[in-house]
C-alpha cells in the first residue's frame, strides 16, 4: 500500500471518530479487501463491511451461467471478508448463510 493511500484511510478515520462514530463501514466489500484489512489494523472501532447488490448479483449470476457453485462462491466471498478483518459483515446473503449454517454447522 502506498503512503497517500494509507493516510487517506488514516484521515477518513480520524474525520469519523472525530463525528462521533461507533463503527467504520467499508462497502463495496469485496473490491476494498485491503481497505478493510488496513482499517482494522489501525482503527478501536468495530470495522462493518457490505457486500453490495452487485456483488450478490455477481456471485449469483455465476453459478446460474455455471461458472461455479453459488453457495461456495457465497462461502468463500463471505470467508474472505471475515478473513480481511471485518466484525461486521452486511450481506444480502444473509439468509442464505443463514440456512447454510443450520443445516451444514448444527
């Protein structure tokens, strides 16, 4: 990661704690892995990450046209935004992981 991008991140934290925030929120999740590794890195703050409609739509569009198996596309997607630091993951798979959960993690 280069310097300017760091300190943006840095200065974009700074400007929301400043405001009072309980949380940081990094979206789109998946394009700002990085983001939401180096937040975590530098913030107190719980860090949120939403994964958007577009990459939903992407993950599932993939598995429809069979360029893979949505649900362990879903998994995986979801496991890296974890993986990069997230506390907090919006998804609008979320009753899908849902389900997933109850019937594969008893």
């Amino acid at each position: 990661m280069n310097y300017k991008m760091h300190s943006d991140i840095t200065r974009e934290l700074l400007l929301d704690t400043d405001e009072g925030a309980d949380i940081v929120m990094v979206k789109p999740a998946l394009s700002y892995l990085d983001i939401i590794y180096q937040l975590k890195q530098i913030s107190t703050l719980p860090v949120a990450a939403y994964q958007v409609s577009g990459e939903y739509a992407m993950i599932k569009s993939m598995g429809e046209l069979g360029f893979g198996d949505s649900e362990q596309l879903m998994l995986e997607c979801l496991y890296s935004i974890k993986r990069a630091g997230a506390d907090i993951i919006l998804s609008y798979f979320a009753k899908d992981f849902a389900t997933w959960y109850q019937e594969n993690l008893k």
